[in-house]
C-alpha cells in the first residue's frame, strides 16, 4: 500500500511501522547502533539519541541518513549540543535556529526536545514557566494544572501544590466558574508568583557525567511514600565506574493527590523505599503501584545494564 489518506487515524501507526522496516530490511549494511536508535529513539518523527564522543555522534548522523534515504525519509532540522559534529552537518539539514550560528564563537541556541527545554549549550534542561491570566474559579485552575508538560517528573512537588489547591476547591463544593474563597486565590497566587524561582534551576541531561570512566555497575533506587495529602514515588540512577567511585542522577518521579472522600477511614503514610510493604488505605497502594510501572519504564528506555534495583 503506498497511499494513505492524510490525517487518518492509521496515518501515525503506517508511518512508525514504515520507519522501523526500513531498519529491520538494512540492519546487516549498517551499525546496531544506527539500527538501535530509529527502533527505540523515534517519537513519531522526532528522534532523540545520545552518544559517549563526537566520533560516534558523526557516524551516527551519516548512518541514520544513509539508512532513512533508502527509505525514503530525509532527516533534517539537526540540533546537537557539539559545534565539532554540527560543523560536519550541511547547512540545509541544520535546524534554523543554528544556520548562522559562528561556530566559534556563538552560544548554542535553547530548544524543545519532547516538549522539555533543553539549554544545548550547557546540555542541560531548563525550565520558564509563563502563567496566562485566567479567572480563579476551579475551571481556570484546572486548566492551568492541565498545561503542564512535565512527563519525567521534574516539577512534580511544584505542580502538585496546585493540584492540592484545586483538590481542595472541589472539597469545599465550589462550582466550576464561582470565585475561589479569599484563602485559597491567596494561596493560588503565592504559588504562581514562586513559579519565577523555576528559572534558577537546571537538571543535567546527561545521566553519566562525560568524566566518569568505564562503567562497573547500574542500579535503580525506587522510593514511595504517602500521606492523607497525596502519594509520591520516585526513581535514581546509581552509577559506579572500576574506581568504586559513584554518581547518582534523578531518573523520574510522580505525585498524586490522594482520594477527595472524607470519612471514618483515615489514610496512613507509610515508607515504602525501595519495595518495602504496607497495607493500608488507597495512597498507600497508589504508591506501591507506581514504583514497579517505573521500574518497567527504565528497564525499557536505559540503554545501560541494570544490575541491581
């Protein structure tokens, strides 16, 4: 079939499959690692990969051009935190935010990867935080909550102050479009005015610092733990190299607000770090369901072996 209708439903399923079999059919002429990269490195048509050296980051690019063109696919708008691998990229495939860049001199512009700001330069994620005017009703609040792209979890315990401000709008039965009470805007607007602090904070992309040497173990550290307020997990990246020297990086994490029933049945936060048990009321099992679905998640996406979590 070489037709599809535009905008059908299939359209992103047709184009993934016709990606990944253009990799399967030129796996043996070409590098695993190129074969790896459009398999597990492709969102849709965005690719996002990293490697340990300019050297690889040069054979990757010619690899994955050389591979998408026998399919069909042109890959362009390249954007590389390496002025040695972006001076080997034709101007024409280089995104527009780096074409007349100064190579020697220039700083390196800040892009979007996957809806995350990604600070090219310094190699580091970034964040600017930009709350539009809306009413102070549940509705608005709701919609605030609701803009954030945040799928690693980075801005969790930020967010989820907001998220228990509206938790507490719909305990109280305030209508959707009715004003929030003096006590509550007040809090909303101490929150939003403290969202500015984002702008100093940065997170390093990168799980391995460059220096680190050659990697001895992996390992993946899962926490939990719940209140009558919410629940929260989190998972680290732990890293030694053969010196016995460690590094540990924020891998993910995920807060919840715990159930808007009030009653008789009072919830118990109980530790559940890494896989502890507890038996109890409903954050508590939210918070031991999260860690194993992390678990999968970075088994699934970490190109290191785990070997102990």
């Amino acid at each position: 079939m070489r037709v599809h209708l535009f905008r059908a439903t299939s359209s992103p399923s047709c184009a993934n499959y016709a990606l990944r079999k253009c990799a399967e059919d030129n796996k043996a002429h070409f590098s695993q690692q190129a074969i790896d990269t459009i398999l597990y490195s492709f969102y849709v048509d965005d690719c996002l990969a990293s490697v340990a050296s300019e050297e690889e980051a040069i054979s990757l690019y010619k690899d994955l051009g050389a591979i998408c063109a026998k399919g069909g696919f042109y890959l362009t708008k390249w954007v590389i935190n390496s002025c040695s691998v972006l001076a080997v990229i034709p101007e024409q495939e280089q995104a527009k935010e780096v074409k007349n860049l100064y190579l020697d001199s220039d700083v390196l512009p800040v892009e979007r990867a996957l809806g995350v700001r990604w600070c090219v330069q310094s190699d580091v994620f970034k964040f600017c935080i930009s709350i539009p005017e809306r009413p102070l009703t549940r509705r608005g609040i709701l919609s605030t909550v609701s803009s954030f792209y945040d799928p690693l979890g980075f801005l969790a315990p930020v967010i989820f102050t907001a998220k228990r401000i509206l938790q507490d709008l719909c305990q109280r039965g305030i209508g959707w479009d009715d004003p929030a009470p003096s006590a509550v805007a007040q809090e909303w607007r101490d929150w939003v005015e403290e969202l500015r602090l984002l702008d100093n904070i940065s997170i390093r992309r990168c799980l391995k610092p460059p220096d680190f040497g050659e990697l001895a173990t992996a390992q993946l550290h899962h926490f939990a733990d719940a209140s009558e307020k919410g629940y929260s997990a989190v998972t680290y990246l732990l890293l030694y190299n053969n010196a016995l020297q460690m590094h540990t990086s924020f891998k993910m994490g995920e807060v919840q607000g715990g159930a808007i029933e009030t009653g008789h049945n009072s919830p118990h936060g109980v530790d559940c770090s890494r896989g502890s048990t507890s038996h109890g009321w409903t954050v508590e099992e939210g918070a031991k369901a999260t860690t194993p679905k992390f678990s999968v998640l970075d088994r699934q996406h970490l190109s290191a072996e785990i070997h102990q979590q």
